[in-house]
C-alpha cells in the first residue's frame, strides 16, 4: 500500500531508507543508534509492529490503517496496535539524523508472526536500504533470495551491516565471515560494514570504543553519502518541525541548513565551531565524524569494503 504521503512527493524530498534484515539482526538497535534515543518502550516488541515510518518533527506518534487514516497514539500504546488493520506507524522525533534522511524500520523478512505483505507493500516509498546480517549466520539464503527479488525496486544508497561483529571471537573467523559475505553479495552493495551496534551504543563518550565498534566508518559514509544527494532549498527542520505530525508529511519537513549527525557541519558551521569550540557531546552517539560537503557520486563508483579496526 502507498504511504500517505506519497502524493506529496517531490523530487527535492529527503532519502528513505529502509532497515532490514532477519528477526533479531540489529534493526531496532541501529534505529536507536542512528536517532540518538530509544524509539520504542522497551515492552513493544519488534513482532508486534508493521513498518515503523520516523521523520524529523515535534515528538509524535501516530498509527496509520490499512485506508490511509492516521490516529494519534502514545508511544506506550503501540504495542496494542491491531495489526490486521494497520499499516504502519509514524514517529516524529527531533533527531540530526533524521534531518539527513527519513528512516523506515522493517518487521524481519523471514519472521513467522508477520505477513511478508507487510513490508512489501511500502517498498515503493523506499529509496535505499541499511540491511542487517546476524554475523554467525551471516548471508543465509533466506536474505539473498529476498535482496535478489527487491534490488532492482531500490536505486540506494544500500550498504551492508555485519551485525553482532563482536560474537566473532578471533580474527581468522571475521576475516573468513567478512570475505565470505563479500563474495556472495557479488558488490550488489554499495559498500559492507562489519559493526558491533551493542558497544557503539554503550561506548558513550569513549572515542576508541566508538571506533572499535565499527560505528564511526557507518556514519561517515552515510553523512557523506547522504550529503550529496540533491537538497531542497533550505529552510531549518528545527521551523518546520512546529507543525503537527498529522498534518506534516515528510516532503514537508526541509532539510536543515545543519545537515548533521550531531557535529558534523557543513562548510559555514564548521568554521564557527573551530571560532567558538565544539558542543558537548551526544548521549549515544559521539561527537566525533566529520564530513565535508561534496558533490555528487560518481555513478559507476565502484562498491567497497570497510575492514574493521580490531
């Protein structure tokens, strides 16, 4: 089913990405990551819920049915939607990141409690997709026949998390993991990242945690990957978040003149960060990545690998 506010598309509209993979790979936790916060009660869990729409705006939440109408709802509540007549949910949070992009988190492909109709449905409103692979069991076939069937639906940028990273004890089986994945995608991805998303979440203020965790590598492509697609002229997110998540689509919400994940600045900021300091740092996500504005991809660049630091 089309999203609401897919007849307001413009051209100029920010990116969708879509967060997807088996049940338990790291979705939710890369949402909570990439937001900076808990999107969800700790009580709702992932098989209780459709596609899970977040876009920059006031703290909102609202349930959008299989028709189209949209009902406000606490974020307590979500766990008793109905999901025979739901078709996804739509949170508005007031994140840097989502000043970049609008992020979509999927049910898992394979998860026995919900339809595949569910997220198939909404794959039209996606531009790229952030799929997440459980590294123990990393690549299985259930995933590559499910990329195989929707790939050509996505124009990106998609990229590849190795998740859980950290459940790989030596260094022999993640470099045979990383390999391994690497062949068998045949580049169908833009680049791979092996990542551990438990200890960039805990590693807080701690630089070389953060590093470690394989986070710091994510976020700089997809900040600078993000900035180089087309922007719409600018007017703050921070203004038109004043709107009502109701009546706001996310071709409304224009991208902040400060497209960031937490500092990261364009050229102007930047220069009045180096005059005035740097701000304290985020609860999850350090402060840390920087990209410079860029212009646009190469089309014919060709993928890569991103190794982790060990």
């Amino acid at each position: 089913m089309p999203s609401p506010d897919s007849q307001l598309a413009t051209p100029s509209r920010k990116p969708r990405l879509a967060l997807m993979g088996e049940f338990s790979a790291g979705k939710s936790t890369l949402t909570n990551l990439l937001v900076s916060r808990q999107v969800l009660p700790t009580r709702v869990t992932a098989t209780r819920l459709p596609p899970v729409w977040i876009s920059y705006g006031d703290d909102a939440a609202y349930v959008v049915s299989t028709d189209g109408t949209q009902t406000p709802v606490a974020l307590e509540d979500l766990g008793d939607v109905q999901m025979e007549t739901t078709a996804m949910i739509r949170l508005f949070f007031p994140s840097d990141a989502l000043t970049l992009c609008d992020l979509i988190d999927m049910p898992g492909i394979s998860d026995p409690n919900m339809d595949s109709e569910v997220w198939q449905s909404l794959l039209p409103e996606v531009d790229g997709v952030i799929w997440c692979t459980h590294a123990t069991q990393a690549w299985r076939q259930s995933e590559a026949a499910v990329w195989d069937h929707i790939t050509a639906t996505v124009t990106g940028p998609n990229i590849l998390l190795i998740t859980h990273f950290d459940k790989l004890r030596t260094d022999r089986d993640r470099d045979r993991v990383v390999a391994r994945v690497s062949k068998e995608t045949d580049a169908s991805f833009d680049t791979i990242f092996p990542i551990s998303l438990s200890e960039a979440i805990d590693a807080g203020d701690d630089i070389e945690a953060w590093k470690r965790s394989g986070a710091d590598r994510l976020i700089e492509f997809m900040v600078e990957t993000l900035l180089d697609k087309p922007r719409p002229s600018v007017t703050t997110a921070k203004d038109a978040a004043t709107q009502t998540a109701k009546d706001t689509s996310p071709e409304d919400i224009k991208q902040a003149e400060v497209l960031a994940f937490d500092d990261i600045r364009d050229t102007d900021e930047q220069a009045q960060m180096e005059q005035s300091g740097p701000t304290a740092p985020a609860a999850i996500v350090p402060r840390r990545v920087k990209a410079e504005k860029r212009g646009r991809r190469p089309a014919d660049r060709q993928p890569r690998l991103a190794a982790q630091d060990d």
